[in-house]
C-alpha cells in the first residue's frame, strides 16, 4: 500500500511540478503598465464611426514602452486597422496596427497590438484610437463593469462615456515570468508594510510551494504507517 | 435548529431522563439559539447597512419570493438541464453546478475570478467529481449499516449542507430579480461546508479495498496540493502586468 501511496503522489506532484514550471519560463506578453484592464466578465462595445476616436489621458509611456493593446469588441473576425496616436508634452507620435489583421495582435484575435515610436523620456501622456479604413467603423472593447479601475475616463470625440477602454502598454517581445522575477514579486508586494517586501514575499512563496505537498506526504506516509501499524 | 432538536431529542430516547423535560430542554436550546440568531441580525441590520448579516434578504428585490415556481426552476437549471418549457433564469451569462461547485469552489479561481485555471483543469476536475458522486452512491449502498449506525452524524452533515445551499440559492435569486439581475453566488461561500466534503471523500476513500484506498487517498491529498500551490502561483505570475 505504501509504495501505491508514493508512486501515486509522486506522479501527481511531478505533472504538478512541471506544469509550474511551464508557468515561470512561458514566455507571457511583456506588459509595463495596465491603463484600463479589459472587461473581466462582460464587455461593452465602443464603436468608433468615421474619424471618431476613443482617447485616455494619464496613459504612463516611458523609453521601454514599444506597444500600445487594446481589445476588439467586434463580434466577428472582420475587423479594421486602426490608428493610435499618443501625445504629451513637446512629444507625439502616430502609428497603424498591424497590416495583416489575421496575424495575432492584428485585431482578429481580438488583440490590437499597435507598435510606436516610444517617448525620449516618462510622460503622461493621452492615447487615441481610432479607425485607419474610411468608412469602416472600429468597435473596440471597454467595460462598465465596476471592478475595472482607470486613472482618467474614456472620452469619444471630447465626450466622455461610460465604458472604459481597455488599454495597456507593453514593453516589446514577450518574456518569461521566471526573467523577472524580482520585478514580479515586487509588484506583488509593492503594498506591503516595510521591512516586508519582495524578498520576504518570495521567502513565503518558496515555504508554501515545498511546505504544503510535504506536509501532504508527511500525512499519507503516516496514516498509511498508523494504519498497518508499523 | 429543528433537525438538532428532533436529533437530540431521539438520541436521548432511551435515558431515565423524562420525555417532558428533554423536550423542555431541546425547546429551551433552540430558543436560545433563535434569539442569538435574531440579536446578531437586528444588532448586524443596524450597524452594516447593505453588509449587514441579513442584507442580501431584505436589500434585494421584493418579487424574488413571490415567484416560487421560478424559483424552483432557477433552482433545478443551476444543477440540470432544463426541462421543457422551463424559463431561463434572469441574468445574462450561464452560472450553475459546474461554475459554483467545480471551478470556484473545488478548484478554485482567484483575484476576485480574473485569475483562473486552464480550462482543461476545469474539466479534469468535474469528471473527477463526477465519478467521486458514483462512487459515494456505491459506498452508501454497500456500508448502509454503517450509514444507517451514525445516522444522527450523517443527518447534522446533510444539513450543514442542505440549509446553507437554500439560503444561497434563496439570496441569489432574490439578487436575479433585482433590477441588475446579478450573480451573487461564489465558491467561497462553500467554505463552511469544505468540513463536510472532507468527511464525506474520507468516507468513499475508506470503503474502498487496500491498495486502491491507498492510491486514491494519496493522490486527493496531492491533487490539493498541487491545486493549493498553483492557485498562489497563478496569481503571483498574474503581477507580471
């Protein structure tokens, strides 16, 4: 019965092992700053008609900022180019999303990934989405949902709307979690009380990944040694 | 209350204490409780507003309450099919058995539900479930004498589960009839229960014969394991943004 025991565990904490493993050298979009996060559970469609654009101020871009995304919320894979234009003090730049909309990030995944010239320096800058077809219509996905947080609203030539666009900056190519680790956990306990921090979040994290299947272990061997009374 | 009373009641049957006094006694025990219970809630209602314990009850909509037959229906739809003729529940988007029991409660989902397990997990997990309600069927059937023994046991357990599940789906349906038709259910509502789920898998697990007991009882604990680790490990990886 023992040995049934081990083998059992050890096969289901290796799939478990090498699953976490895949989830820290996955290579995961490189994400610098979150605008507006994208609907969580339910969508609102921004339709953008001719030469209307949906513009976010506050919008964070620094030297590393390569790519803008927004989500479509356009209910086929049919979906138009669009134009992203950033702006900031004594600096602006416009720029086209990816001319195959088939291809990922082009829009019919459901991801615009939109490539720009980042800024010289951090600025506060506001973005601008529009649609980059004549006379096709741009529906992009916001959210109303109130769980979705924005530092500024969403506003449709100057007027501002209730759903919030979701729009996030990126750095470039993707990279793993594993590569920046630090950085992770960082963010994680960027609200931690001092001297907690990182560091000591990481700590924790290391106890609970090996404490808690050992502590599992530990529990079957000696039920299984009470039980047969060894 | 009822069922611990009538409970305490039929366990003591057989004392020297007289019939009229255990009676007076269970009834004086279910008082008690009855005016904690009604305290804590006119103490809860006049201090936490919407939060209060009984907020979800009386804040929500009025007509929930008046629709039994829909109630019965939402409630039948949250476990099964629905049968012919049957009204949808209110409210967009499917919340049933499998997104309540499976996904948010048995294996979890985190970040107020943004941070989720693969899909695949999801299923994996509902077959096992699924399988592990057949098996408890066959251990009841085949250790009915010992089901039938701690029966006392098996009824306080049974309600634990019962009362808590009409008091959410009750809750919830008044929340569905209200003007936003909202979701009010979430796994962590379970919580109280996870006790009972525990008796009950040690339960199955210890019907079954040597071997397979031991390799079934192994493999939940570090299936839990496993689930408990990724879970924070998910949401660690999702500060990546």
């Amino acid at each position: 019965m023992r040995r049934v025991a081990i083998v059992v565990m050890a096969a289901v904490l290796l799939v478990a092992a090498l699953a976490l493993g895949r989830l820290a050298v996955r290579d995961r979009p490189a994400l610098e700053f979150v605008a507006t996060p994208p609907p969580i559970l339910e969508a609102t469609p921004i339709e953008l008609r001719r030469g209307a654009a949906a513009c976010q101020q506050d919008v964070v871009l620094t030297p590393r900022s390569r790519v803008i995304r927004t989500w479509s919320g356009s209910p086929t894979p049919d979906v138009p180019r669009l134009r992203v234009t950033a702006r900031a003090d004594g600096w602006s730049t416009t720029a086209l999303s990816p001319e195959r909309t088939d291809l990922p990030g082009g829009g019919a995944d459901g991801v615009y990934d939109t490539r720009i010239e980042p800024p010289p320096r951090e600025v506060l800058a506001t973005v601008c989405v529009q649609s980059a077809e004549p006379g096709r219509a741009a529906i992009l996905a916001g959210s109303e949902e109130p769980r979705v947080k924005t530092r500024s609203p969403t506003r449709v030539d100057g007027r501002e709307i209730d759903a919030r666009m979701g729009l996030a900056v990126l750095t470039g190519g993707p990279r793993s979690p594993l590569s920046h680790a630090r950085e992770v956990l960082e963010r994680a306990a960027a609200f931690w009380p001092a001297p907690a921090g990182w560091l000591s979040l990481g700590l924790l994290l290391a106890v609970v990944a090996v404490g808690v299947p050992a502590a599992a272990v530990y529990a079957v061997l000696r039920s299984l040694r009470e039980e047969t009374g060894e | 209350m009822l069922v611990a009373g009538a409970l305490a009641l039929w366990r003591g049957r057989g004392s020297p204490v007289p019939v009229r006094a255990r009676a007076l006694g269970a009834a004086a025990g279910i008082a008690l409780i009855a005016v904690a219970v009604v305290a804590a809630g006119a103490y809860s209602n006049a201090h936490a507003g919407d939060t209060s314990l009984t907020g979800e009850l009386t804040g929500s909509s009025e007509s929930g309450l008046n629709d039994l037959s829909g109630f019965v229906e939402y409630v039948w739809q949250f476990y099964f099919s629905p049968m012919t003729n049957m009204t949808p529940a209110p409210g967009e988007g499917l919340f049933g058995y499998r997104q309540l029991f499976v996904e948010q409660f048995l294996t979890g989902a985190f970040a107020s539900l943004e941070v989720k397990y693969p899909d695949a997990v999801y299923r994996l997990m509902q077959v096992l479930q699924g399988l592990g309600l057949v098996v408890l069927i066959g251990a009841v059937a085949r250790r009915w004498e010992v089901v039938r023994a701690h029966l006392a046991q098996v009824a306080v357990l049974a309600a634990f589960l019962l009362s808590l599940m009409a008091l959410l789906h009750l809750a919830a349906w008044q929340d569905l009839n209200g003007p936003e038709a909202a979701h009010l259910l979430a796994g962590r509502y379970l919580l109280p229960v996870v006790a009972v789920l525990g008796a009950t898998v040690a339960f199955v697990v210890d019907v079954l014969p040597g071997r397979v007991r031991a390799g079934l009882g192994a493999g939940i604990l570090a299936l839990a394991a496993a689930l408990s680790v990724g879970g924070v490990a998910l949401t660690v990886v999702r500060f990546d943004a």
